[in-house]
C-alpha cells in the first residue's frame, strides 16, 4: 500500500537527468531515468520547472569539471526549486567542491549512483549531503544499456580499473575492475534487444578485463552476444592493445553478429611516453595488432585513441611517436590534449608542456586524422554495406553508421529506420 501511494504522488513530479562524459555515463543516466520512470516521476527534458535535477558527471579533463559546474548552474537557475543531486566521477573525486554550489541538495559518488533513485525518495535536506565510499570500496556493478529511442545502444559490460597510468584518476572514481556474469549481462541485452535496438555497443572503463572478478572470460562474453535472438550487430567498444589478443580478433572476423570495428587506446606512439604513461605494451605490439586487423578485415575501422603533451613528453618524443602514427594504417584518431590531474604521478613529471605546445601537437594530429580518415571512406565507395538508419535526421535526411563506421545518409525514409538495409556507398553519401 505505501509503495502504492508513492507511486501515485510521484506522477505529480517531474524530473531531469543531464549526461556528460563517456558513453558509460550514458548507459548508466538511462538506467536512472528507467527506475524513476518506474517509481511514478515523470521525465522533462526541457529541465524547466522540474521537482528533481539529476547530474550524471565526468571529470576526465579540467575542463571537463568546467562543464559539469556550468551545467549545475544552469540546470538550478532553470528549476530553482528543484531537489538537485549531483553524482558521477566528478562527485567522486570533488564533491565537498560540488556541494559550495548554491542549490544543490546532494552529492553521491559513483557507489552510491547505483542506489540513486532510493536516496531522491529522501526529504530535501537543510545543507547539502555528501554520501560518497573510499575508492577501495567502491564494488558494486549493475549491467545497464542506454535507451534514449537510438536504435544504438550502449550496453555497460564492466566498470573500474586496476591500472593506475600516471596520467588518469578514472581508478580513483570508478574502484577496481569488475563486471557481473555473463549469464546476466545477456539478459540485459537481451532486454535491450527487446526495446528495439538494433545495435550494442560494448562499453566499460576498461572492458577487456570483463569476469577477472568472476573467474569468466571476455571472449566467452562475446560468443554469448553473437548467439542471441533477434535481429542485431554488436559492436566493441575500447579494448586495451595488450587484452585485444589474436583470438578475439580472429572471433570478430568469423563472427555472425560482430561488426569490423576496433577501437585501441594507443595513448602514445613513443616507446619512452608509453614507460612514462606506465602503459602495458609498446608501439610494436601495438602495430601488430593492427596488422592482424588488416590481414583478417582489410576494410574494418580501427579507431585510436592518443594523448598529445603529457609532463614530460618532449619535442623528440613527440616526432617520434607522429612518425610512428603516420605510418600505421589506422582510420581515425581520437586526439586529447593532456591535462594535469590531482594525485597522479604525471605532476612531477618535467617539462611540463606549453598550452601552445599542447595545441601545435594536437593540431598536427587532428589533420592527419583528418587525411587518414577520407582515405578510409573513400576505400567504401562502390560497395554495398549494411547500415542501420537512426530517427536523428534533418532536412529531410537521415543518417546511419555502415559496419566498418562509415557515416552516410541519404533521403529521408521512416521504413528503413531501425532496420538493417543495404547501402550502396557514393562519393555523395559519405558524411565525413
């Protein structure tokens, strides 16, 4: 009878859930938005007016945190009479900062995130609450999928990380590595399939490392993904060059369901960066992979992650490691400018690199990027590949991803949206 009248003073509420960061945020807020969906508030996108303000953080970069501030500020003075709880990474690692915001009531760390919707059903408190674990106990772990009406879905198979680089504090807000079986991560994406996505995105802080905890296998998940019902593509998300071994690759390219798609955070193409990053592979072992890529899926994406001016990344290093990139047969690179981040080693690291310096390095990169991309695309043209159009169009057009990553669009068709049709690849197709 009480859970009865909640729900019914509840339909009377309205809520806001604001994401920013990482796909795993996503996931994650979606989760959120689902259970208070189910104890009776109502979802407001428009954020104006609304009974409860839920900000899901990042803190990846300073600037970064800067976003999360300004999206705090904006979302309060929207609904100035709102319950407003703050929760994410940047909770986790500055919430007595968060909490000197005028309006908001409550910051949760990443421990307690997986619990929201019990603490919101709690009465406004009089100054704001802090409820946040030590690192080493942040444990728990809920599979969870995004579902904002994308027929991509992001499918949260791991949290955490044991790996402690000198540049990152993603260990200190997430705690260690750890997932849930694999038994039941596909009954979550099985409910994801049954909402009407059409696609699964792995995604995790570090994924490769996916049942250390529970004595399973990453590549055992992925037969799992490959033999479910339906009518689907899996996708993987990042996964660490050391973890992604021969055999995984060599699952992708036989598999049903698996796209040709990698996504490597090589970080650094010197040698002498990657021992100062505490990485745990070299650039050879790296290219190898890639070559193994290459050999087994000629046209799959492979997307690389890098970080440009870390302290101690000098002039040489940095030549060193664009001789490298440029020439390795990658298609896209995912540049990040580094940023100095509390308690890591990286902070005694010298020299330490000029904003300027920071931007030439990265610059540099982005344009090769840029080179190595339109290459990449135009090998698509002429072929035939599977697409999955989303309902995000404008101007009469509609776009989708081919299985390699390709972005196309074409005339806008509500049949073909959610379904995986065949596209014929033009010069005039290719969103680049």
């Amino acid at each position: 009878m009480f859970a009865l009248c909640r729900l019914i003073i509840n339909m009377n509420k309205k809520f806001t859930v604001s994401t920013l960061g990482c796909k795993l945020n996503f996931s994650e807020s979606s989760a959120m938005v689902r259970e208070l969906k189910a104890k009776g508030y109502q979802e407001d996108r428009e954020a104006k007016d609304v009974d409860l303000v839920v900000v899901n953080t990042c803190a990846v970069t300073l600037q970064a945190e800067k976003k999360c501030r300004q999206t705090i500020k904006h979302l309060i003075k929207l609904s100035p009479h709102a319950k407003v709880v703050v929760t994410g990474c940047f909770s986790q690692l500055s919430a007595e900062k968060i909490a000197e915001i005028k309006g908001v009531d409550m910051v949760l760390g990443n421990e307690e995130k997986i619990s929201l919707v019990d603490f919101v059903e709690q009465e406004k408190p009089e100054k704001p609450l802090i409820l946040k674990s030590a690192f080493k106990n942040i444990t728990s772990f809920k599979p969870s999928y995004s579902s904002e009406g994308r027929t991509r879905c992001f499918l949260k198979v791991q949290d955490g990380c044991d790996y402690f680089c000198t540049y990152c504090t993603i260990p200190l807000a997430r705690g260690k590595s750890r997932s849930a079986s694999i038994a039941d991560t596909l009954l979550v994406a099985q409910e994801a399939l049954a909402t009407g996505a059409r696609e699964l995105i792995l995604t995790g802080v570090n994924i490769g490392t996916f049942g250390r905890d529970t004595g399973e296998h990453f590549l055992d998940l992925l037969k799992g993904l490959d033999d479910l019902e339906g009518n689907y593509r899996v996708r993987l998300g990042s996964v660490e060059p050391e973890l992604m071994k021969a055999e995984i690759i060599a699952f992708v390219a036989e598999s049903k369901r698996f796209v040709p798609h990698f996504h490597l955070p090589l970080q650094s193409g010197s040698n002498e960066v990657l021992q100062l990053m505490k990485r745990r592979y070299n650039r050879e072992l790296f290219a190898q992979r890639v070559a193994l890529i290459r050999q087994l899926l000629p046209t799959a994406y492979i997307g690389v992650d890098v970080i440009v001016g870390m302290n101690g990344e000098t002039d040489e290093m940095y030549e060193s490691a664009y001789r490298f990139l440029e020439a390795l047969d990658f298609s896209q690179l995912h540049v990040f400018t580094y940023s100095e981040r509390p308690h890591t080693k990286a902070l005694q690291y010298t020299p330490k690199n000029s904003p300027q310096t920071k931007k030439e390095r990265s610059r540099r990169l982005i344009n090769l990027s840029e080179e190595k991309y339109r290459v990449f695309c135009e090998k698509s043209i002429g072929a035939t590949l599977p697409v999955i159009f989303e309902d995000q169009g404008h101007h009469d057009k509609m776009f989708a991803y081919t299985d390699n990553y390709v972005r196309v669009m074409a005339d806008y068709d509500s049949a073909l949206i959610g379904e995986i049709s065949a596209l014929e690849i033009t010069p005039e197709n290719i969103v680049y």
